[in-house]
C-alpha cells in the first residue's frame, strides 16, 4: 500500500512560509527546493491551502505565496482537512464469504472502532498549531 504524503508535504510547505517568508512572499520553486520535489506539485498543494484560507498566493513568473494567517491560528486538523488526506486507517473492500461469520461482520466492527481513532487523531492534530510545529523545527 503506498503512502499518502500530501498532509507532510502541506505542513512542510506551510513550516517553510512561516520560517522564511518575507513581505513579498515565497515562490514555489524554493518551497519545491526545500521539500525536495517539482514546482508544480507545490503549487497544486498551495492550491488546496489558499482555498482552505491557509495561504495567500499570487500568479505568474513572480508569483509568490505567504500565511494567510498567523501561524498560532493554523492547527494541523486544518491542514488534514485542506489536503483532504485520507484517513488513518483504511477497511479492505474484499467481498464477505458468507460461510463465515468473521467476514461477515469485520467490516462494520472495525468502522466503530477505526471512527473512534479517526476522532482522537483529528482531535489531537486540532491541539497542534503550525507555530508549535515551526518552534520544533527551529530546536533541531
């Protein structure tokens, strides 16, 4: 199964702006350099961040990007829900063989439970702001 970056990748852009970011803001060719990939997958995930309010960005060759907000007011819940990531965990859509009652039932046992973790994950990720994320970096 492959991992779904997109959550790192938009904290990490995000990290960047608000280490870096000057008036006249960041352009997405050094955000790609620091996160290690190409101009435009940074500027699709800016897409996603300015349309949650995260980011503000301008267009064209000297197009640049900066926080639309302070730092302490963006937690990592709105970022996971920006990028749209995809849940902690997943349920397998293999078909149910009728002859056993495990696989007849796995499925909605584990959505109670997975839902259960999906919460306490989203709601520890509310408890993180963007600014306590960027102090870390600046410890190392």
């Amino acid at each position: 199964m492959a991992n779904n970056i997109q959550f790192s990748i938009a904290v990490h852009i995000l990290a960047g702006l608000a280490c870096g970011c000057d008036q006249e803001g960041v352009t997405s060719g050094r955000l790609a350099q620091s996160v290690n990939t190409s101009p435009s997958f940074v500027r699709r995930t800016l897409s996603k961040l300015s349309k949650a309010g995260l980011v503000e960005t301008t267009t064209g060759k000297t197009g640049a990007c900066w926080l639309a907000k302070n730092a302490k007011n963006i937690s990592l819940l709105d970022v996971y829900k920006a990028v749209d990531a995809p849940k902690a965990f997943a349920i397998h859509s293999y078909s149910e063989q009728k002859e056993c009652f495990v696989s007849c039932h796995i499925k909605t046992a584990l959505e109670k439970a997975l839902a259960k973790t999906q919460k306490a994950m989203e709601a520890s990720l509310a408890e993180i702001s963007l600014a306590q994320i960027v102090s870390d970096v600046k410890k190392k």
